[in-house]
C-alpha cells in the first residue's frame, strides 16, 4: 500500500523542514499538508506556507479555529498581551497555548482519516523544550495511541526533529537541499519578519544561534 | 482543597443525567457545565440544558465548534444526510461523527484547566455501544492520559455511565430523585422532539426500551 502523509504546517522553521522530510521519504505527490488559523499575532506564516506549497504543488488548506483563543488566553494570539522576553525559572512561557498540539494533530488526525491519510507529520521537538508540555515526545506517544483509540484506525505519527537541536535542525534542512529555502522564506520571529528575523525575540535568538552553529560546524570539517 | 468539577453537557438524557451525578458528588456549588454547538441537527439539546442549568442555578457555556463539521461529515450535522434506520454489520452508524468525544473533551479539559478545575464528568458509555469507538473505556482512559501529559495538569475524567445499560442509566436517575426531570426535559430523539421524542427513531427506540425496562423491574420489587 501507497503510504499518504498529512504535515501539520505552520510556515515557521520547524514544520517547513518537516515538510521536504515528508516530501523526500513519501514523494512529493503523496503528501499534503494542513494549517490551522487560530489567531496567532502573524497570519504572515500561513502566507509563507501557502507559497512553499504552491510553488512544490503541494495541497494545503488552512482551517480556521477560532476555539483555540476562545478557550485559554495568551500572549500568541492576543495583541494585549506582551511577549514575555525573560520568564519565571520552572514555568512556562506566556506563550503558551494550552492544548495547542493536541488540537492541531487532533485536527490534523480527523482530516486524515477522512482522505485516507494515515501518516501525520508534526516538527514538535523536545530538545528545545522550553516548557510546553505537550511538545514532549512522551505526550506525542500517548496521542499517538488515543488518537488510534478515539478513531478504530492505524495512525503513525512521525516527528522528524524530536531529538534533534536547532543546528541539526538546520543540517537536515542541508542535506534535504532546502537550506536557502528554509532560510529566506519562513517565518519564525515573533515580531513577524519573516527570513532572519528582527533578531532580538526569543525566537530568532534561537534560530539564529542553531544556524550560527551549524554553519561553524559546516565550515569546520 | 475542595474538587471542582466540569460536566460535558448536551441536554441529552445521559449527560443530563451526569449532571446531576455530579451535583449529588461534588455539590451543586462546586459544578458548571459546557455544551458545543458543533452544527447537531437539533440545537433545542443546547436549550434544555440550559434551561435546566438556569433552575439549578449552575453556569451553562455553549462553545461554538464549527470546525467538527467542518472536518467530516454525517448525519448528525448534515440535513442532506438522512440517519440510517438499519445499518450494514459491523460497521458504524452514519450518525457518528468522527473524533467527536475526543475533541469535546479536550476543549473541556483546556477550559477546565483555565478555570482551576480538575474533574471533567461525560455521559459516554461502552455498554449501549454501537460502534462508536471514541465512547469506549479505554479510549477514555488513554486520553485521561494524553490529557495529562499535553497540559502537565491532573485531570480526573469520570464515567459514571460507562458500565450501565439504558434502564440502569434510568435508575440512576431515580435514585438521584430527577427521574421526572429527565424524563420530561431531555432531548435523545433524532427527530428532536423533547422529552418522549418521535417514539420510531433508532435513540427513541433505546430511551423507550431503556425506560420501559426499569419501569418493570421496579414495579416487581
């Protein structure tokens, strides 16, 4: 059997590289991928997504969940609120989305189901775990095993990144041939700027020292 | 400390009876309930319970989830579909709509979480189990995990009808002292008339039997 494989994507960093790994282990003609609309601060991302995707004929549908702001408040989807720059030692990020991956690869899972997709492909990682609970890969396990329950049905869910830092996040990227693309058409910086970044958010500081690092290492062997 | 506890709440006769289970466990002051109007066929469920809220003096939110029609489709929320009256072996009814009870109890466990509390109470039950797979045991209990693990939080899911038959969900009922109640205020019926319902539908049919059942033992003890 011809395996399907659904990407949750975002149009940041992470969830791009997941999608040339699923486009390079499926075939490009066997993978689609899905966003979700939740009233993050920068819909720019699900622009950046939709051009990658138009541009490698990939389908994408972007759905809209308002629910996702309804239920819980934080500073990702509400412009009142700031983005912390330093947190308390031991506690989350302000923003953090309670439940956001469980609804996302929920979603995601529905939508598979209904298309007769049974591989999900998600760029959560632990190593840079940063105190979003459900980004662990144990949460991902468990999920992995409801979702199957909840729906009489043989979901895999893959998780290219799980172990992987932000520099090796960035060699795969490399080795997929998409180093340029990852770099200068997604959007990870939480001020909305999409490529490198507005260089001072919590966000680009990670990306670009994994990128920084990783291109040490390169120039290195 | 004192437990709070979240009841999933359609305003049918299961979870209407859940409701008041909780009441007598918790206290009346310690429970609220949520609904979702996800596009059901009959939203007059929401109203009942909400109008049984309103005279139990308990808070009633209706959260409106367009996205669980938007996902899949079948016969509880699409008019263009007609509910099966017999269905092929072996297969689920057209009335099920795929993920349902996995994405409910996530938003309540994402709501519970903002409001402090830890006890979420469904109606969902094994026992009438009629191929819908997200109302088993251990698909309720592989999410309690989930739930657990993607909010880093100690929810309690409880099941207090999982094991009991249509005539004992009655009982229960009785004991409860809200027989009348359910029996007068709940919507079950696919034709959405409250209360003894259209009487030829397959939910009627179980509700019916169900009643007539307890009403028999109970006269000849």
């Amino acid at each position: 059997m011809k395996r399907k494989a659904l990407v949750v994507l975002s149009g940041g960093q992470d969830s791009t590289t997941c999608l040339f790994w699923a486009t390079d282990k499926f075939g490009r003609e066997n993978v689609c991928a899905i966003g979700f609309d939740y009233g993050q601060r920068h819909k720019k991302e699900l622009e950046c997504a939709a051009a990658i995707c138009a541009d490698e004929g990939i389908q994408y549908e972007v759905i809209p969940t308002p629910i996702i702001n309804a239920l819980s408040a934080n500073a990702l989807t509400r412009e009142d609120i700031p983005v912390d720059k330093e947190k308390p030692e031991g506690t989350p990020p302000n923003t953090l989305v309670e439940g956001r991956n469980l609804l996302f690869l929920s979603y995601a899972a529905i939508y598979a189901k209904t298309h007769g997709i049974t591989d999900l492909v998600t760029g959560v990682c632990e190593t840079d775990f940063s105190g979003y609970p459900d980004c662990r890969d144990v949460f991902i396990k468990s999920l992995n095993v409801t979702l199957n329950l909840a729906m009489d049905y043989n979901f895999v869910i893959h998780t290219p990144l799980m172990w992987l830092n932000k520099s090796e996040t960035w060699e795969l990227a490399d080795k997929l041939g998409v180093l340029e693309t990852i770099y200068r058409r997604t959007l990870t910086c939480y001020n909305g700027i999409i490529g490198e970044g507005c260089g001072s958010c919590p966000a680009c500081f990670l990306r670009k020292r994994g990128y920084d690092e990783y291109m040490e290492r390169k120039n290195n062997v």
